[in-house]
C-alpha cells in the first residue's frame, strides 16, 4: 500500500516537472516522506520502497523512532522548532527546516558548536502571515539570513515555507511562485559562507503545484502514508 502510493507520488513529481514553465524542467526535486504520527514499520515500509529522506515534527516523536530504525536515511525536522530543544534536535537531525529567528538560530548554533557538527539549517518564512504558523516574515528575512550566514556552526542551506491550508489549491501558487523569487534573489545574496540550494515547499495537497513552482524539496505525509491518527 505505501509503495503504491509512494510510486503514485513520485510521478505525480515527474508530471508536474514536465507542466513547468518558469522553472527548468530538468531540475530535481527530492522528495521527503513525513512520517509524523505513523509507526516505525511504516516508515520501514517507505524505506524499503526507496524513501531516502525522512521528516518529522516533534523531537520527542523523532527522538523514539529513530532509536528504533537502523537504516540509512536523512533526517529532516520540519516542525517549529523550540530553543529549549536545540540540542536533542542537533543531535538528531540533517537538515532542520523550522530556523525563524535569531533566538532560535543562536540556540541551535551553540548546541552544534557543542558537539562540533556543522548545522545544516533551512530559514522558515511564513509569506502568507498567518498568525497561526511559524516563519519570518519578508521583509524580516534578509538581516536573519545575514545572522544565520555569520553563525560559525550553522550552514545555511536555503528556505522553507508553508503555504495557508486553502480549499481551492491553486490559490496556493501566487505563494509559491513569489516564493521561487525570493528564493532567486537571496541565491544572488554574496553570503559568507551559505550555499543556497534548497527550497522547501509543499505538502500532500499542494506539492505538484509547488513542483511546478520550483520547489525542489517537497514534504509528503498523507499522500503517501494515509491519513493520521490523532
Ligand atoms: C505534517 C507536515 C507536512 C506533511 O503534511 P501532509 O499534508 O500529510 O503531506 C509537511 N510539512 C510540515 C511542516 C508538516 O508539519
């Protein structure tokens, strides 16, 4: 079943690649599998089927799975991300997606430097200003970035965000269109020592539209794993 759905996804991935028209049609996209709520055998399942990333959101639920999960895989955190639990997430995570503030970018910087890892962090804007979600807004973003840029144990990898959870999902790709902008321009920026790669946008609703946008990280629960059990 997760396979199947899994394939499903994938070209779902290669189909929206081919509707771009802004964006190189040959540009990857990494697709992570987020098994938030779902057991460890699921996640083996996704494994096994070919999944080479994985996302969670919350440290706790993370911190008992993979202690639990012997594969190779990358580790993603995509939850907001508290200061008071930088250090488990250092510990455990690849590349965490959530950074949305210089607190929270001096947290993690001090647990790294630690344990002498060099961070890979993703800066969260929240472009649609819902109260309801984390990120930086806009405007606030350049001189974050230039803080995350200067942070010795942090590596500045690109950006993140999450589009407002609309009926009709194409009032989703006015976001994610200005959001590929944003993510041109901040490429340009001559940082210290960050390299811009990824942009991480969309979700099991939205991310064949974010795809076409050019997103080139995409976060994929439901779609794949079925709904949540809360
Ligand atoms: C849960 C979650 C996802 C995946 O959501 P689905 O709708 O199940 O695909 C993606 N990104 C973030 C930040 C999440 O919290």
């Amino acid at each position: 079943m997760i396979a199947e759905r899994l394939q499903a996804v994938e070209a779902e991935i290669e189909a929206a690649k081919k509707r771009r028209a802004r964006v190189s049609k040959d540009a990857s996209v990494t697709l992570i599998a987020v098994t938030k709520n779902h057991d460890v055998t699921a996640m083996r399942e996704a494994i096994d089927a070919g999944i080479e990333e994985i996302g969670e959101n919350r440290i706790q639920e993370a911190k008992e799975k993979f202690g639990t999960l012997e594969r190779n895989v990358k580790w993603h955190l995509i939850g907001h991300l508290q200061t008071n639990k930088a250090r488990v997430a250092v510990a455990l995570f690849d590349l965490i997606h959530s950074v949305d503030s210089e607190h929270l970018a001096r947290a993690i910087d001090k647990e790294a430097g630690k344990i002498g890892k060099r961070q890979d962090v993703l800066v969260q804007v929240n472009l649609a200003k819902e109260e309801s979600k984390s990120g930086i807004y806009k405007e606030d973003l350049r001189s974050l970035l230039d803080v995350v840029d200067a942070l010795p144990n942090l590596h500045l990898a690109g950006l993140m965000c999450i589009a407002p959870n609309y009926d009709d999902v194409e009032k989703c790709r006015p976001l994610f269109r200005e959001m590929y902008e944003i993510f041109l321009k901040t490429k340009e920026i001559p940082f210290h020592d960050a390299n811009i790669k990824y942009l991480s946008m969309g979700m099991s609703h939205d991310y064949a539209i974010a795809v076409e946008e050019g997103a080139n990280l995409v976060r994929v629960g439901t779609a794949i794993f079925g709904p949540r059990q809360y």
